[in-house]
C-alpha cells in the first residue's frame, strides 16, 4: 500500500511573511468579500455550564480523511479560548428559516441569552447542538494555527446529522439569501 504523506517534513505552523506590497484597504477588502457568497454557520463550545458562539462565514471542507473541516475565529474571542481549552467545538450549517439564530450569534442578542433563540440540545460529547440546522457537526480538534488575529482550528468531525430538505441561509453583500433567490 503506498502512503499518501509526504517525503518531506511539514512545519506545525504557517510563517506568514510581510508583505512586499501594501494590502488594500479595510473598506475595500469589506467590498470585495461581500461578493464571496458563503453558507451561514454557528461555531459553539462548551466548557462546563458556559456556552459561547458566534456566527461564521470563514468555513471550508479541509479533508475526507479524517473527515474534517477548518473553522476560522477571532483570536482574543471566548469561544477560541473555550475551543482550545475544550479541545473540541460544534458546528451548524444554518437553514434559510434560521436568521433569527444567526443574528443572535453574529452580536444582536447578548452573550447569556443567545442560546434562548433556537432549539439547542446537547452532543454525546456535550457540546451544544442546535436543531433544525441544514446539517450540525460536532468536533475534536485535531489542529490549530494562529495567523495574527484569528486561530484557524481543523475539526475532525466525530459526530454529524443533516437533513438534505433543508436549504442553506446563505450570505451575500451584506444581507441573508436564499438559494432559491428569493430574499
């Protein structure tokens, strides 16, 4: 059987190196990435009786083997403490009726009341899972790297459910849409 790792050793991290150029501006790199349309997503981790969330954009399919996926968040945040110190998050790829949970999240509900909105039970593992999502993952972490301001943490997914009825809240320039295009 031949072995799909390299013949050369990886590095545990990414140096990122300065840049020779100057990088556009805050305003203008807004205005281009509102045009990346993306799936909405809620990252949550639990530790104890604390819950914390926030609601994502900055999510990819990282492998299928393991089968896992690159979650990015905010590096002075909660919830990347809890992830770090949990070793493990939950993940919910949001329905298009679920804008009220994605707003909770994204900052418009405060921190101790955002689990009011939606229905939350829990994993096997204890981390929180919410109901009625497109489809709910839960998570070990089995990687991480720091890029200066967030922490990009690779998820092995140990647990999931989706439910292929559902459509997927989807985010483009600035506001929620629908893959049937109706806003």
């Amino acid at each position: 059987m031949t072995s799909l790792m390299p013949d050369f050793d990886l590095p545990d991290s990414m140096a990122l190196r300065p840049l020779r150029r100057p990088a556009v501006n805050d305003s203008e790199f807004r205005a281009v990435m509102s045009g990346l349309a993306s799936s909405v997503h809620v990252v949550t981790a639990r530790r104890g009786d604390e819950r914390v969330g926030r609601t994502v954009t900055s999510v990819l399919s990282l492998s299928a083997e393991p089968p896992a996926i690159l979650v990015s968040i905010d590096i002075v945040s909660r919830l990347a403490d809890l992830i770090s110190r949990t070793g493990g998050f939950s993940f919910a790829m949001l329905a298009s009726d679920q804008t009220a949970v994605a707003d909770a999240f994204a900052g418009q509900v405060p921190v101790p009341e955002r689990f009011e909105v939606g229905r939350w039970g829990a994993w096997p593992s204890g981390q929180p899972q919410l109901q009625g999502a497109v489809s709910s993952l839960d998570c070990e972490v089995i990687g991480a790297m720091e890029t200066g301001t967030h922490v990009l943490f690779a998820g092995a997914i140990v647990d999931a459910e989706t439910d292929p009825a559902r459509q997927p809240l989807v985010w483009h320039r600035h506001g929620y849409r629908r893959l049937d295009g109706l806003d």
